[in-house]
C-alpha cells in the first residue's frame, strides 16, 4: 500500500466514529423525545397537572390595642382526578425587611379531586412583641407589611411542590383616643334629679382617621359616679385630630355632698371618665377603650334671661 493511501484510511475511520456519534446523539434525542411525549400523552390521559393557588382575601376580624388578628384566605385548585395532600404551609409576616412573624401549620387538610378549598390561615400579631422588638415602631402609627406563604403540596406524577405566594398591605398599630370633659352644661337642676350635657373634647392619636359610631362611658365626680350610659353618635375624628360631642346624662345632686357645692362656688371639682367608643377605620371596625383620670372641672349654669355664663372650665 502506498504511502498517498494511508490518509485516505485515516479519514474514513474518523468519519466512521463521527457517524457514529451522529447516530447514538440522534437516537438519545429521540428517546428522550419518545418518553416526554410518553409523559405528557400519560399526563393527558390520566389528568394529572400542577395545582394552583392564589391569596383571595385579607381579613382583619379583630384589632384592638394589643393585637391584631389576622386571617389568610388562600384558593387552592386541584386539577387532578384524585385528592391531594396540603402537607405544609409555611408563612412569613415582616416589614421593612425586618421579620414580625413567622409559623408553620402542618398536615393543613386535603385539596379535593377536580375542586378547589379556600385553607384559612390565622395569624396573630402582638403589639407589645413588636414594639419591645422595634422601638421605632410607634403606637397610633401604621406599618407597610409583606406577607409570604409557601403551600406544600405533594401531587401523584410531580411529587411534592411548594406553591409561592405573597401578598403586601399596610397594617396599624392603634393608639386610645384622649378624652377631656370640658364642662358640665345644666339644662334642668333639682336635688332630686338634674339633667345635665357633658361637653366633651375626644383627640385621635392615630395616623388614620376614626368614625365615632357609639361610646358607653361612666363619670365619677369627686369619686361618686353620677351614672353611665350609652350613646350611639356618629361623628369623623380625623387622623391626629379633635372632635367635640356632648352627651346627656341625668343624676341626684344630694347623693354628691360636697363635691356638687365645691362645682357650684366655682372651685372644681374632680372627674374621672371611663369607657369604649366603637369606630370605623379604613381597616375594619375598632373597640377602643377611653379613660380620663384626675380631671377637674366646673359647672356651666344657664342664666335667667337664657343666656350661658362665662366661668371657664380648668
């Protein structure tokens, strides 16, 4: 054999191998080719796919100043001919990055075949635990916030997944309003039963406006109460703002002694007020307690000719 003919050997083994790879490369593909339309005609026949899931709804169903209870509806589809099993759900609060409250709720329920479950997850924030955490986070303030759910689910065909989902708000940390009566106002006076108007002023210490809707209170003057009651006044006190109410109230002058002469000489006499006012807030309905201790205050008297007289209440 020639010398000229043994490139031409050469070449045509290299040509084998490469011919070769071609053919086991092409034969790989269609393999896997083969088993992934396998897969998907199996998908399809049998009807098996990815659940989805999707945050519905927020609800706020209590917030008073020590906590807010939060509850997470999430919609859950299930596509699938057979139930599956919500094995975790796993769930983060935080604000600014910085973590309020984090859980996990195992064994969480069942999905049913070709249905969706809206799965409910309650949570509940402590404002003291966040404010002893965060000193910057103030009471009457409102606070942006990230919720992070991961649902664990474990599906025949895929296993288990983990459906993320998210969601971000604004919550608030309330703040009790501070109520002042400013004067006693007679409208009939006997000793057996006087009819009087408290004037009250009632400041939001809040970063959201409040819709007055009732307020039950109790006074006490010079530590005798003089009765309790419940009123039903709507009234807006707007964020960071005043509002000014008068309520009735009727009580014996002879059961207070000294207390009722001190207030009609002009001297004052002492007052605490306590009780809830229920509000509107753009995050659901509130009970907020009212309280006002070592108050002093004087009467406001009609005079003869109909007119009001000009003490001035302290």
């Amino acid at each position: 054999m020639s010398s000229s003919d043994k490139p031409e050997l050469v070449e045509r083994d290299v040509k084998d191998k490469v011919d070769d790879k071609e053919d086991n490369s092409g034969f790989i593909d269609k393999v896997k080719g083969f088993i992934h339309d396998i897969g998907e005609k199996i998908e399809e026949t049998i009807g098996f796919g990815k659940p989805t899931a999707d945050v519905a709804e927020i609800h706020l169903p209590c917030i008073n100043l020590e906590k807010a209870e939060i509850v997470v509806d999430v919609l859950i589809k299930n596509p699938n001919p057979v139930p599956i099993p919500l094995v975790d759900i796993d769930y983060l609060i935080e604000s600014d990055g910085r973590k309020l409250l984090s859980g996990l709720i195992p064994d969480a329920g069942t999905i049913h075949a070709h249905g969706e479950e809206t799965v409910k997850i309650p949570v509940t924030l402590i404002y003291d635990d966040i404010k002893s955490t965060y000193d910057d986070i103030k009471p009457g303030s409102i606070i942006p916030y990230r919720l992070k759910v991961d649902l664990i689910v474990d599906v025949p065909v895929f296993g288990r997944l983990t459906l993320p989902l998210e969601k971000t708000g604004e919550i608030p940390i309330p703040y009790k309003p501070d109520i002042d009566m400013e004067k006693i106002h007679f409208e009939r006076f006997s000793w057996e039963e006087t009819i009087a108007v408290l004037h009250l002023k009632l400041e939001n210490m809040n970063d959201f406006d409040l819709g007055l809707n009732a307020l039950d209170y109790e006074v006490w003057l010079s530590e005798v109460s003089i009765g309790s009651a419940e009123l039903e006044k709507s009234a807006k006190i707007g964020k960071n703002g005043i509002s000014y109410i008068e309520i009735p109230i009727s009580f014996r002058p002879k059961d207070f002694g000294s207390a009722l002469w001190d207030m009609i000489r002009g001297k004052g006499t002492g007052y605490s007020m306590k009780g809830h006012i229920n509000v509107d807030t753009p995050f659901g309905a509130m009970k907020l307690p009212i309280s006002k201790e070592g108050g002093t205050t004087r009467l406001k008297k009609n005079r003869e000719d109909g007119g009001d007289d000009d003490d001035d209440d302290e």
